[in-house]
C-alpha cells in the first residue's frame, strides 16, 4: 500500500515539458514512462498504450484510478462492489485488481458487514457459525475478527445450550441444579450470575434437592413441621402464599398450624370441642366435616343438633323433653334405647305405622290406646287389658292363639264368654247362663267347678236334671228313683222322706236289700245292699270275720268284696288299705300282681307314679324313682320321645334336659349335638348371628367352641369385609390415639 501511495504522490507532480509535449508522440520502445510522474506497473505495464491514450493522443491522463476506472474508459467497481467512499488503491494495486485487494475496513462506506460478508460479495457466516442474525459487527470486530470480542445475545437466534454446550461455549458446571438445557428460562445475558429468576418449570427434581439452605433458601425456624416435598404446598409461580396445603405433607397436628396465627383456627362460631381438628376434619375435603367423633365434642347434644348448627329433632320427631342423648348414643344415631319416660303424645302419636311401628296386622281388634293394656317399661306381653278398648267379642281374642281360651278343664259350653263372665272381674263368674252350658250338670257342679251335691244330699245318680231344674232347683220337681244309687234309708229316714215303721222288722237299713222303688212290698233279703258295713255282723262273733290271713285294711268289707261272690274280692279299695303307700306291701307277685316285665326300670315305691283310682295310665312320673336313663322310657313308644323338630343329637336327653323343668332346656350340653352350630343357632331355634356379628362366610366353629362361646382365636381368614368394618373402636379395637394419622385401609399395612 506505502510502495502504491508514493506511485500516486509522483505521478501527481507533472512535468511542465511533459504538459507542453502533448503533441510530441514517443517511441514506445525508448520512452520512460514513469517521466510523466505515473510510472507504468503490473497491469498497466502489460496493456497497449492506446488502451489509455485513445487516438494516439498521448496528452496527460488523470492519474486517480476512478478517473479512469469508471466503467468508460476502463472497467469500473461492478455493481456487487462494496459500499466504499475510499479511492481505488486504497485497497487495490497495478498487480491486479482482484488478486492485489487488501481491505482496509476503514474505508467502507458502511458498518454493517453483512452488506459485503453474505457468501457472495464476501465470505459469509460459515456452515458451523452459532445460529445468529447478520448484525456480525455486534461481536466482531474488523481488527481481529477471531475470537469475537464479545456476543450479543440480542442478535443470537438459537437457545443458549446450542453455543453453551460445553464445546462452542460454557456449559453447564457439574454443580449445576439437574434442569433442563434451556438457560435462559433463568439467566440473561446481561448478567449471566446470579440468576434474573428461576423457571421452575425447567427444574428437574424435587425442590428439596436446590432448597436445602445451602444450594437455595430452605425451610425456616419458623416453618410448620413437614418433610421436604415444597411443591406438595408451595407453587414456583407464587412461593408466598402457599398454593395449597398437601396434608399427607405435615408431620405435626392440625393444630400445631391451625391455631389463628400461622394457619387459620377455629373460628368464634365453632362448636365447643376440643383441638383435634383431624378427629371431625379432612384435609381433603375440610368443610364440611367427613365424620363428628363426638368424644371430641363438649356439651350437649342440643347446643350443636338445634337444626342450624347441625340437623335437629325433624318435625315428624316424636314429641318428648327429653334431652337427645337419653335416646340416642354418637355411636349409633338410631335410638339406642328409648326413654318413653320424656314422651309428651300418646303412643299412637308415634306408634301410627309409619313414624314408629304400630299395631301389627294380627293385633286384636281395639281402640289405639295402647298405654290401656301395654306400658315402655315391657310391651310385650301386656300388663293387663283394658277391655273397654277392645272390640269385637270376648271368643275373638280368647281363641287359645291371640289370648288365652277355655282351658283343658273349662266347663262345656259355647263360646259366649260374656253370658258368665265380665272382663272386670273373670273370676269366679259372676253368674252362669245355663243356656250356654253344654255338658251335664255334674261336669260343673261337682263341688270343685261349681257347688255340688251337699253332704247330706240322698246318693243318686250325677244326673242332677233328673229331679232338679236350674230354674227351681230346690225343691226338687220330682224324684227319679233310677237316679238314686243310694240306699232307701238314706233318704227314707222319716225325716227326709217316710222310713221305716216302727213295726218294722230288725234288719239293716238298706230298704232296697229287700224293697224296690217299683215294688216296696218284696220280701227278700240281699246283703250288698246293705246301708251298714259288714263289720256290724262280720266281726267273728255275731258272724265270721276277717281271717289271721286278711291284709292290713279298714274294717270296710265291702270296700271290696261283694256278697254274692266274695272270694276273690271283686275289687280293691286302696282307700281302705291301712298300709298307706307302700303298694309293694301287697304287689309283690305273690298277694297282688307285681310289675310287668315290659315295666321301665324303677324302683318299687309303686305309689310316687301310680293312682289307686286310676293304675294305668300313670298320673305323673317321679323321675327321683327312674333306674334307667330318660330314652329307656322315652323312645317315642313307652313315652314321648324326641320330636320331628328336635335338633340333631345323641340319645342322652339329661345331658340338656331337667326331669323337673323339661323345656326349656336347663343347658345344652354341646357334645351331644349332631350337627353344625348354624343348624340351630339360626335365630330361630337358638340364638343366631347378631346384627352387630362380623362379616364371615365360615362356620361358628371356626372361632367358637362349645365350652366357651367367647372367641378363644378368631380366624381373620374367615371375615369378609375390610378390617375396618370390626375394628373400629366397638366391635374390636380400632386405631389407637397414637396411630399415626392414616386412612382406615388397615390392610394395607397390617396382616392379620
């Protein structure tokens, strides 16, 4: 550039002579151009003259190349030259005009590069250049164009991590936060350290692992106790206040927050409790409460269920002044056990069908005044019976179903219960419609139902209708002698009825011996008509009498033997035996028939089952004399044996059963049971599963054993339900006050 420079400064001086000789034409082999202050080099040096001297005109020629360089007289800057206010051979030589150029940038006419440096006037940004605009100036420089002498990142159009990868430019420390690669969420590049903010969203990992006090802020003295999971409250795009509280998060109790200061407490209106919020309170879903566990609650159960705080007595409530918990337990709201006492209606007013079960389909026919007959204290069965308030007759309650009917030994009559008696007083009658009366009058008037015949009555038949009406009874209409099995003399006495004269013969008094009703005058004599005992003659004196042999008896013969045959005696009359219960005395086999062989095993006290008056069958047994055991006799064939509907089980009836109180059964002795436990405890037959019992499809004995009902193991294997359908709090133990504060899937922690 120094060597073309002073070309130019020379060729700029010109010499007079050489101004003058315009004319003079030089030989081009001998002439010194460089004479003419602009001597001939490189290129210029190879042309002919008259490439510049135009017509052999060999006059002075301008000396600055755009003088001749303007694309006229010679080839000028073509039209992709750069923008330049410099002269020619600021940049250009004579040696060519392309190859010679040396830039100097200071001569452009422009500062923005990329007018020349676009690939085609100039080397442009390379293949691998960092994705930018073409402002090169704003890193480069044209001193030293590498390295740049600094980026702006204005002009940068990729993301950072395309330069700052750890190659073309900075990346990433090893200590950086695990994020994404994209910087410029957080840094800018003006002030690349600290950062301008934080793009959370660019953050991988928890925010514990940068906000642990050392890397970034961590939790304060002050912060609430949780573990380190911050997004499970906190939210990047508002730290302060929290977004939301992730309650699995907290590690104290609600109230270590949740006191008015750091959280909000309860509030003036909150019912009076105490404060464990999470006792009624989910985090989840805090208004309103998941449960009420009333343990938690002070006061009454009015001061909360008065219909504003909480649900109230209903209008359809049954009218009482009682307070709710005389009824109702927190447990269980349904009435636990009801206090009728606190009651202000009748019982219909309650007990209508529908508020309260009312009277069942088979209830009697009456008014709805139930307190008349039934009282709260036991409803069933009813104390007494207002029969005011019953309707209909007495028969269509007192049918032996609904109520008690005529027993076993009721008089036989029809069912007008009230032509005798009143319901005031059922016993005795007041009086008796002997037109409802069906029997004969002997089946009442036998001096234990009803009056019977007096002592001093003649003996005569039970037919009473014979001579008495129960219009008229006394006196009698008439007498029918066929009715009267008694001896003449007992009524012809002379008193009762004409006796005997005095003339009369000396005989006993049985008139009938030798008299009949039919024919008085019958002369003869007929001993077992006799009125007075045998004894009177037969007393081995006036005649004979009882021989050494006889049995220890009264001195009734004719209790026994007859006159016509005497011997055997006709019959026994036991009420003449004068050794009183021993029957074996006589019924040994040898005097009188002893027991049979087909006999139950017993002892010989013959008299604690057997009757004099009726042998066979027998009155009652007294088991105390049974020798063999119960099914010997009760075999269904000797005597009653187990029922169709017995439940399945041995033979050995005292096992369960008591001689004295046969049913119910004193006990059940379980190893005589055939048979599962469901076959009976049914709720039918015997107790059965309760309401409150855990779910299971297993058997009872699976838990249970016979000797104690209480279970010894229980087999969880068996249940059916969750663990928290038992175990909570009542049926089994539930969660301790120390449980750590979970949901109730019990089981997925605990086995059983």
């Amino acid at each position: 550039m120094l060597a073309l420079t002073l070309v130019f400064l020379c060729s700029s001086i010109v010499s007079p002579t050489v101004a003058n000789a315009a004319t003079v034409v030089p030989d081009v082999n001998t002439f010194d151009h460089l004479v003419t202050g602009f001597p001939l080099t490189g290129e210029h040096d190879l042309i002919d003259c008259e490439s510049c001297h135009l017509g052999g005109v060999f006059e002075v020629l301008p000396t600055q190349c755009a003088a001749c360089h303007d694309g006229v007289l010679a080839i000028g800057p073509s039209l992709s030259h750069i923008p330049t206010t410099a002269a020619c051979d600021f940049c250009h030589t004579t040696a060519g005009f392309a190859a010679s150029a040396i830039m100097d940038h200071s001569t452009i006419g422009t500062t923005v590069c990329a007018t020349c440096h676009n690939g085609i006037s100039a080397t442009g940004q390379s293949a691998n250049h960092i994705p930018a605009t073409n402002v090169c100036e704003a890193c480069h420089n044209t001193v030293n164009w590498v390295p740049s002498t600094g980026v702006d990142h204005a002009q940068v159009a990729g993301e950072c991590v395309s330069c700052h990868n750890g190659v073309i430019a900075t990346g990433k420390t090893p200590t950086h936060i695990d994020s994404s690669d994209l910087c410029e969420a957080c840094h800018n590049n003006t002030v690349w350290i600290p950062v301008a903010t934080v793009d959370h969203s660019q953050v991988n990992g928890s925010c514990g692992s940068c906000h642990d006090g050392a890397i970034a802020t961590g939790k304060n003295v002050d912060h609430i106790v949780t573990s380190n999971v911050c997004e499970a409250c906190h939210s990047a795009n508002a730290w302060i206040p929290v977004a939301t509280v992730d309650h699995n998060e907290t590690q104290g109790t609600c109230e270590s927050c949740h006191n008015g200061t750091l959280a909000t407490g309860k509030n003036a209106t909150h019912i009076d409790t105490s404060d464990q919020c999470n006792a009624c309170h989910s985090p989840v879903g805090w208004v309103p409460p998941t449960t009420v566990d009333h343990t938690q609650v002070n006061g009454t159960c009015e001061s909360c269920h008065d219909g504003v705080i909480a649900i109230g007595k209903g209008v359809n409530h049954v009218p009482t002044t009682d307070a709710c918990d005389v009824c109702h337990t927190t447990v269980d709201w349904f009435v636990a056990a009801f206090d009728h006492a606190g009651v202000t209606g009748a019982c219909v007013s309650c007990h209508d069908g529908v508020v309260a079960s009312g009277k069942s389909a088979t209830h009697i026919d009456t008014s709805d005044l139930c307190e008349t007959c039934h009282n709260t204290t036991l409803w069933i069965p009813s104390l007494a019976v207002d029969h005011n308030q019953v309707n209909g007759t007495c028969e269509s309650c007192h049918d032996g179903v609904v109520a008690s009917g005529k027993g076993a030994s009721h008089i036989l009559t029809g069912d007008v219960c009230n032509a005798c008696h009143v319901a005031t007083a059922w016993v005795p009658t007041t009086t008796v419609d002997h037109n409802e009366t069906q029997g004969p009058c002997i089946s009442c008037h036998d001096g234990v139902v009803a009056i019977g015949k007096s002592t001093t009555h003649i003996n005569a038949s039970d037919v009473c209708n014979a001579c008495h009406t129960p219009a008229g009874w006394v006196p009698t209409i008439g007498v029918d002698h066929a009715e009267v099995i008694g001896t003449c003399m007992s009524c012809h006495d002379g008193v009762i009825a004409t006796g005997k004269g005095v003339n009369h013969i000396p005989t006993t008094e049985v008139c009938e011996a030798c008299h009949t009703s039919v024919d008085w005058l019958v002369p003869a004599f007929d001993h077992t008509t006799t009125t007075d005992t045998c004894i009177t003659c037969h007393d081995g004196v006036t005649a004979m009498g009882k021989s050494a042999a006889h049995l220890d008896t009264s001195d009734v013969c004719e209790a026994c033997h007859i006159d016509t045959v005497w011997v055997p005696a006709s019959a026994v009359d036991h009420n003449e035996i004068t050794t009183v219960g021993v029957c074996e005395a006589c019924h040994d086999g040898v005097i009188a028939s002893d027991k049979s062989a087909a006999h139950i095993l017993t002892s010989d006290v013959c008299a604690t089952c057997h009757a004099t008056t009726a042998w066979v069958p027998v009155t009652t047994v007294d088991h105390n004399e049974t020798l063999g055991t119960c099914q010997s006799c009760h075999n269904g064939t000797d005597a009653t044996g187990q029922p169709v509907t017995h439940i399945a089980a041995t033979d050995q009836c005292n096992a369960c059963h008591s001689p004295i109180g046969w049913i119910p059964t004193t006990t059940v002795d379980h190893t005589q049971v055939n048979g599962t436990c469901e076959s009976c405890h049914d709720g039918v037959i015997a107790t059965g599963v309760g309401v409150s019992h855990v779910p299971t499809t297993e058997p009872c004995d699976v838990c249970h054993l016979v000797t104690t009902w209480l279970v010894p193991l229980f087999d969880h294997t068996t249940t059916t339900d969750a663990c928290v359908a038992c175990h909570e709090g009542t049926l089994a133990a539930g969660k301790s006050a120390t449980h750590i504060n979970t949901s109730d899937l019990c089981e997925t922690c605990h086995n059983d």
